[in-house]
C-alpha cells in the first residue's frame, strides 16, 4: 500500500516538472497533496495497530496461542 502511494506521488512530480499547462497542474497537484495524506493516514494506522497488537485480548497474533494450536496439531 505505501508503495502504491509513493510511486504514484514519483509519477505526478514527473508530470509537473515536464507539464506547463495550469488546467493540468493544479489537478496533479491536488491528487500528489492526497497521496501524502494518504501516506500519513497509513503511518498513523499502522502504529495504532502495532500499539495494540500488545493486547492480551488481540490474540490473532499471539505466539503463544498460535503455538498451543500447532502443537495440538502434532498430536
């Protein structure tokens, strides 16, 4: 996903730096200025999640649960 944001933000500098017409500037300029929102947006997500993966009661990561269902699998 932050790749997705990143290279689109690459395409739309390129495409401002060689472009010279206002009707399409300010169009590309307003889709670059949503993909860094976008990017930020995903950040701040991303650290979220990762602060409450710590959770007891987020257990779809647990180590210690995945591994109990492993080892019943051996059985």
């Amino acid at each position: 996903m932050v790749y997705g944001e990143q290279k689109a933000r690459v395409t739309y500098d390129n495409i401002l730096r060689f472009c010279d017409d206002p009707d399409v500037i300010d169009p590309i300029r307003f889709l670059r200025e949503r993909e860094v929102v976008h990017y930020q947006r995903f950040g701040e997500n991303l650290r979220i999640l990762t602060d409450k993966l710590d959770s007891k009661n987020f257990y779809a990561f647990n180590p210690a649960f995945d591994k109990k269902c492993f080892d019943k699998g051996k059985i």
